[in-house]
C-alpha cells in the first residue's frame, strides 16, 4: 500500500490561534477535493481534525482507502462514530 505526506509550510508569518484552525480547515478542504477529482476513491476513511485546542501537535487529515479503510470503519462504527 502506498503513502503520501503533503504539507503546507507557512514561514515568516505570525498566526494566531483561530487563523490556523482556518487555514488548516482550508488546505485539508483542498487536498480531499483534489485527490477526489484524482484518484476517484470509492469509499475512503478520512480521520484528523483542525482543533488546535484538542491536539495542538495534530493539524491534519489521513485519507484510508482499501481493504484497511474498511477495517478501521467497521472499528469507528464499533465505538458509536456514525457519518
């Protein structure tokens, strides 16, 4: 299975808490339009969040696709997680 780390890398420039989360928001809102016109995945497990009050060390998304997505869905599914 292949993996792929994209980042967006803002230097010099002083953001406060709120303009991250929204700029976090914007680029995964980007990245999964982008590799839905792409890659056309089925039915992709898509994990991460924006919070930065959550996890301040996690702002980011992972996009699961095949036979694991479908194990770590039926796991969220599991645990009470419902889309």
């Amino acid at each position: 299975m292949a993996r792929y780390d994209f980042r967006f890398v803002v230097d010099g420039v002083d953001l406060d808490e709120t303009a991250k989360a929204q700029i976090a928001a914007e680029v995964q809102k980007a990245g999964l339009a982008a590799l839905q016109n792409v890659a056309r995945l089925s039915n992709p497990v898509v994990v991460g969040h924006s919070n930065i009050k959550l996890r301040p060390e996690w702002l980011g998304i992972w996009v699961i696709h095949g036979p694991y997505a479908d194990e770590i869905g039926q796991k969220i599914n599991d645990i009470g997680f419902y889309q």
